[in-house]
C-alpha cells in the first residue's frame, strides 16, 4: 500500500547559513546554591535551589534580565517589578523543576520550563 501526499505547500526556511542563536551576554556566567529561605537575585546566571524544605526567589531586573532556576526544593519565585508571562505575581515550582525566565518590556517571561503546574 502507498500513500500521496498532496495540496502541502511548500516548506519555508526561516534561517539560511548556520543555525546558531546566541543570546548575547554582557557578563561571565556564574552560578549560584541557594540554601536560605529568601534570596535576591544579584547577578548569577543560575541558581540551584537545595538542602532547605522552601525558599523564596526575587528576581532582580535591574542587575540581571536572565536567569534559570532549577528547583531541588519548593520554590516560590516573585518578581520585583511587573508579572511573570504578563500574567502572575508569583511562580511555585516544585522540588525537580527547572524554568529560564528573561526581562522584557517591565515583565519576566518564561522562555523554557520542564513543566509548569498551574491550578
């Protein structure tokens, strides 16, 4: 048995030459284990969050637009100014999570996540 495929129109390159994105960064990755239950961001890249039974997160907008947080832990992360995805005060993770979220435009927008739990 075959198959036809027809009335598919032809596919579109968005990108030519290399396929390399990069974000540009104006400093040194740098990484962080978070063991308190409040930290404000400063400049770290990532933060891993472990060895407390729950920790609150603040962003930092005006030292750093990018970060990831990957959660051994429960986390609670909140922004300093604006909403997270233009929608949330706050973001839970639970213990195994991992979210990278930007600033833009006075909002924090998650750009990659594991898994969200919203209820």
């Amino acid at each position: 048995m075959s198959f036809k495929i027809t009335n598919i129109s032809p596919r579109k390159t968005v990108m030519k030459g290399p396929q390399t994105i990069s974000i540009p960064v104006n400093k040194k990755p740098t990484s962080k284990v978070v063991n308190i239950p409040d930290y404000k961001v400063s400049n770290e890249t990532l933060l891993i969050v472990r060895g407390i039974e729950e920790s609150t997160i603040t962003l930092n907008s005006v030292d750093n637009h990018m970060i990831i947080v990957k959660s051994l832990t429960t986390v609670l992360v909140k922004p300093d100014i604006g909403k997270i995805d233009e929608e949330w005060d706050e973001l839970m993770m639970e213990k195994g999570s991992c979210v990278q979220l930007f600033f833009v435009d006075n909002n924090w927008y998650i750009l990659s996540s594991d898994g969200l739990k919203i209820d």
